[in-house]
C-alpha cells in the first residue's frame, strides 16, 4: 500500500478500532493513580496487550496495508520520538545545579523563570530533574512548601514547554508531521501571557505565605553558603548541537530512502544518529556522582519507549479516521469541535487527563480532517500553517498548556511529585491538586488565554 | 489538675470564651488550661464544623469543674447554656502516616517520643524498603523508601488536646478527632 492511502483506511475504519487507543490512555492516567505498584510492575505488559488488542486483528484483515501502517508508523514516528527524548533526559540528567540557595519569593520565582527558558531547550522532563532540586533544597526550612512545588509542576514541567519541538513532546510530534522547527515560536505571546500571569499569581501567594514563615527562615544565614555552579555543563554544549541538528533535518531533508518499505529523509537518519551519538558522548563524559546527584536512571526512558510503543500502534485507527473528516466514522468529533477555541479546550481538557502527545496528534489530525479532508499530511500541514495557523497554535497549546491541569496530564507532573514528597514536602492529593490549585490558578487563566488568543 | 470536665454549651461561641477565660483568670487557674475543642471532636459534623467557624452554636469545653458549675449558675445571664456536662476519664485519638520521606518520618517518629505526662501511644509502624524504588521515574514511580505507621494517643485530656494539636501541625500524618471517655455526673 503506497503512502498517501491512509486516507482510504480511515474511510474504511469502524469507531470501535479506536478502543484499544483510548483503552492505553486511560490505562497510563488512571493505572499509576489507582494501582502504583501493579503499574509500576506490569505497565509493559499493559501496553503490550493493548497494542496486540488493536495489532493483530489489523493485520489479519488488512494485511500487507496494515502492516505498512505499523512500519510507517515506527520509523516516521515512534524511533526518532523516543531517540529524542532519551537524548534530552541523558544531557538534562548530566546537568547538576549546586550551591546555597535561600528559598524566598525572589529566588523561588528566579529559579522557576530558569526552568521556563530550559524547558523549551531541554524539554519539560529535563528541566523538571534539573530545576526541581535545587528548588527543593532551597526551601527545605520552610514551612510552607507545597504551593512552590505545585507551581513548578505548572511552569516548568509543563507551561515552558510550549516554545520549541524540544520542548513538549507533542510539539516534537507536529515537527516529525512536518510542521517547521521554527513555528512553534509563534507561540510566543500565548506562552509569554500564561508564563508571567502565573508566575505573578505564584510570587503573591508566596509572598504572603513567606510572611508567615518563622523569623529565623526569613532571616538571612550566617552559616557559609556553597557558591552557585553547575556540574556536568559540557552538556549544555551538546544540548546546544541538539537544537542545531534537530533544525538542520527540517532545513535539510535531503533525498529520500526506504527503510523497510517506508519512505524515509536521510536528513532525518542523521538527525537520530547524531542524537545517538551526543547521548553516548554525555553519558561516557559526565560523572557518575552528578548523574547520582540526580537520582538519573534509564528507567524514565525504558518507561517512554515501552508506552510510546503501545500508543502508536493503537492511535494508527484513530488519525486515519480523523484524518479523513467527515468521511470517517469519527465525524461526529469533526463536526463538533470547529473552531480554534473548541480546539483549545477540546485538547487541552483531554490533555488534562491523558498523555498529551498523543492528543496533540489526534486534534492535529481533526483539524486538518476538517479543513482537508482527504489531503496527505505533507501538503495539508503547510496549508493549514499558511490559511488557519490559530488552528494549529490552539492544538498545540492547548495539549501544552493543560497538561498541568492534574497530576496524569503530562509525565513530568508525576515525577515531580514523587521526588518533592521524598523530599518531605506533603503534596496535594489528585483531586486537592485540582480543586485547591488548577481550577483557580490554570483554568481561569486559560479562560483568558482562550478569549484572548483563540476567539 | 485531676479532674476534668466536658461541657457543651450552647450559645454565642465568642462569649463562652469570654465567659471561661475571665472566670478562670478571676479564680486564679491558669487562662490557658479550659480547652475549647470545638472542630477537633471525632463526631463533628459538617454543620457542626461551619458554626464553629462562624462562632455560632455551641462550643466544647474541657475545663475544671469549677468553671461547669459557673457555666450552669451564670451563663445563663449572658445566653449561654449547658446542654451536656460529664466527668471525663480521658480523651483519645487515632491517626496514620505515610511518607516517602526519611526526613518526614523521623519528624514524626521525633513528635510522639516526647509525649508529656500522662499521655499514652498505642502505635504500630513499619518502614518498608523496595529495591525497585530507586531513581526517578515518570508514571512508573514507586518509591524506595516507606514509613508507615499508626496508633491512637490516649490519656489526660490536657495532654492529648496538645499532642493532638501538635500532630496536626506534621506533615503526611491524618488525625482523628477527639474521643473522651465520660462518666456521668454523680
């Protein structure tokens, strides 16, 4: 089956296929919540079954079609994903922050407008193992702790991500699907606004509460203070070939080949090499003891390779049948969610919930299903950046930005908690987290952000 | 002090503080020792817990029995009136903590060491250490290090009021409310 022809599949698809996609959604957001040790155990297996559940019926009735869908899908998606991601958290992972810090409202928010701007460079994960110690460490004296984490959980590991395909996973995503390096920047003012909106509400809670610390925490230290520095920062020149190799595939795709049937750019064959050779060159070059400083292991990678694995193969169902608008027995969504600011909240609810790389595709393909219907994704993604850009920057922040909206929206989220709660800084529960801190601070700013930037 | 009082008064909660702190301080007992425990109580109820807040209802107090017999013969001069009075025999309450955090848990190991006169711990704990816990991980996490424990603080009311008040302060620990075992007035 030549490539293109996804669009017959999606004619051809029944609503039902899409189950086991939303059946590994659901597993990844509520599984972790309700069974952390079977999850932490079995999550393989998991996403293993799902993938078969949907796999093996595929093959069997489409054969030769089908199998090509998966191999598209491994090499154009699911191995440069990973390979990214794996490259980012090994580089992040060699970067140690030390030194004394003093955790009042200026530093706090100082530490958190670094994670920001690392976020976008390093992505979200990265950022949050980088920045969340030396936050932690800072404000280990004082009493109250829990909002400082809640808000980094909301800037770095998930709002500061929003400004290059490094950033957030579902932004690399658009980047593979061919949107242009560059035109995440576009975000710029939506991520701008929501940045130093919570950023100001985070530094007057923190100033109201900072009063209320005992005097001793307020006073300044005469104990001596470790000079600020950074361990392992030749990773921040390899980061820095990241960002030029990752532009140069979209610059330079260079000829085309076929990688077992699939047609593939040889730019974008080097762009994975490359990346494969600056994560060996960070892991053999960086100490053993900042990597230990960061409590740095391959298992977030493993955890990454072994969901995203499950997650393409089951979403092939759900994009193609999206992709053809209201050919395709998802049209009911199609019609339904029409304009940028349906969009917004269509993706970013979903992605309050679950993994919002996969949302970003799903509402990426919804739109150009509803706008072009029909057309490939090489010729329909351009055309949709040229007539309806707001389209796409409302996917793309939407599944950004409403990660942060509860601890299962984005990855980073779970594993920041967990580390601040080893930390001794009790977090909020699930639904603590959601009604004492994302309803009124995130879903009331995203009214504003969708009003201003999207109606 | 050795006997000790629970008196549930119902009025102004503004004036039965009022009312017990200026008879303790014109009787010569220590203003700090009536207990007002209103919200603390294992049985309060939701409404209860609202009119407490907006100093509306009644209001427990754990006081000496001089204070009681004050409330039945004065109070209700100034609206306040005793609808419950019973001798108490100790007071009580349950909680459980769980953390991640070596630091966390030796805080709370710290706390109820010292426990004051009078007062009693009936505790179990457990730490738990899973070797598949270690490093940073994403859904995945478990985590290596597990404190667990939980227990109920029984003894004079004075004490487990405090205790209470100071458990409630730690981080990852629930509380219970207050449980009294009351004899009646003979």
């Amino acid at each position: 089956m030549p490539e293109g022809t996804l669009t017959d599949l999606g004619t051809l698809l029944p609503v039902w296929s899409a189950l086991p996609f939303a059946g590994i959604l659901l597993s990844i957001a509520v599984m972790p919540l309700l069974m952390p040790t079977f999850w932490h155990h079995h999550f393989a297996k998991v996403s293993a079954a799902w993938a078969l559940v949907f796999a093996v019926p595929f093959v069997v009735e489409f054969g030769g079609p089908a199998w090509h869908e998966l191999a598209h899908v491994a090499i154009v998606d699911y191995v440069p994903f990973v390979i990214l991601i794996a490259t980012l958290f090994t580089l992040g992972g060699g970067i140690f922050v030390r030194g004394t810090l003093r955790g009042s409202p200026g530093v706090n928010a100082a530490l958190m407008a670094v994670g920001i701007v690392l976020a976008s460079v390093v992505g979200t994960t990265g950022a949050s193992m980088v920045m969340i110690r030396p936050l932690l460490r800072a404000n280990r004296a004082r009493r109250h702790r829990e909002h400082t984490v809640v808000f980094f959980i909301f800037l770095v590991s998930n709002i500061g991500g929003a400004l290059t395909p490094l950033g957030d996973p579902p932004l690399f995503l658009g980047f593979l699907h061919g949107v242009p390096f560059f035109w995440t920047l576009a975000l710029l003012p939506e991520m701008l606004f929501t940045a130093t909106w919570v950023l100001a509400l985070y530094l007057m809670i923190d100033l109201r509460l900072w009063r209320r610390e005992d005097a001793q925490v307020r006073a300044a230290s005469d104990a001596p203070r470790q000079p600020l520095g950074l361990d392992g920062a030749h990773n921040l020149l390899l980061l820095a070939v990241v960002v030029v190799t990752v532009i140069a595939s979209g610059v330079w795709p260079g000829p085309e080949v076929m990688v077992l049937g699939v047609h593939q750019r040889v730019g974008n064959l080097v762009r994975d090499a490359v990346m494969l050779v600056l994560l060996a060159v960070s892991w053999s070059t960086t100490s053993t003891a900042v990597r230990e400083a960061n409590e740095y292991s391959w298992s977030p990678i493993r955890e990454v390779a072994i969901l995203f694995a499950g997650i393409f193969v089951t979403i092939i169902p759900a994009l193609a049948m999206l992709r053809v608008g209201e050919a395709g027995a998802m049209a009911g969504l199609v019609r339904v969610v029409r304009d940028p600011v349906h969009f917004f909240w269509a993706s970013g609810t979903l992605s309050s919930f679950l993994d919002n790389a996969p949302t970003y595709l799903a509402f990426l393909s919804t739109a150009l299903g509803r706008l072009y219907p029909g057309v490939h994704e090489s010729v329909a993604i351009p055309r949709l950046i040229a007539e309806h850009p707001s389209y796409l920057a409302a996917v793309s922040a939407g599944s950004v930005f409403m990660g942060a909206n509860t601890y299962i929206g984005n990855a980073p989220n779970f594993m920041v908690k967990s580390i601040a709660e080893e930390a001794g800084v009790s977090m909020p529960s699930f639904f603590g987290y959601i009604l004492r801190y994302s309803l009124p601070v995130l879903v009331t700013t995203f009214v504003v952000v969708g009003w201003l930037f999207f109606t | 002090m050795n006997e000790w009082h629970m008196i549930v008064v119902d009025g102004n909660r503004n004036a039965t503080h009022a009312f017990v702190i200026g008879f303790a301080v014109g009787h010569g007992i220590d203003p700090a020792v009536p207990a007002f425990v209103d919200g603390e109580l294992e049985a309060a109820t939701v409404g209860e817990r609202l009119r407490a807040l907006v100093g509306k209802g009644h209001s427990t107090v754990l006081a000496p029995g001089t204070v009681a017999t004050a409330l039945e013969s004065h109070g209700a001069a100034v609206g306040l009136h005793v609808t419950h009075h019973a001798l108490i025999e100790s007071v009580s309450f349950g909680w459980r903590a769980e953390t991640p955090s070596r630091e966390a848990a030796a805080k709370i190991r710290a706390t109820f060491a010292d426990l004051g006169p009078g007062v009693l711990l009936v505790e179990v704990d457990e730490e738990e250490i899973d070797p598949a816990g270690q490093g940073v991980e994403l859904r995945a996490q478990v985590h290596e290090y597990t404190f667990r424990a939980s227990g109920r603080v029984v003894g004079a009311p004075d004490g487990v009021v405090a205790m209470r008040r100071r458990v409630a302060g730690l981080d990852f620990v629930t509380v219970e409310g207050l449980r009294f075992d009351e004899r009646p007035i003979a």
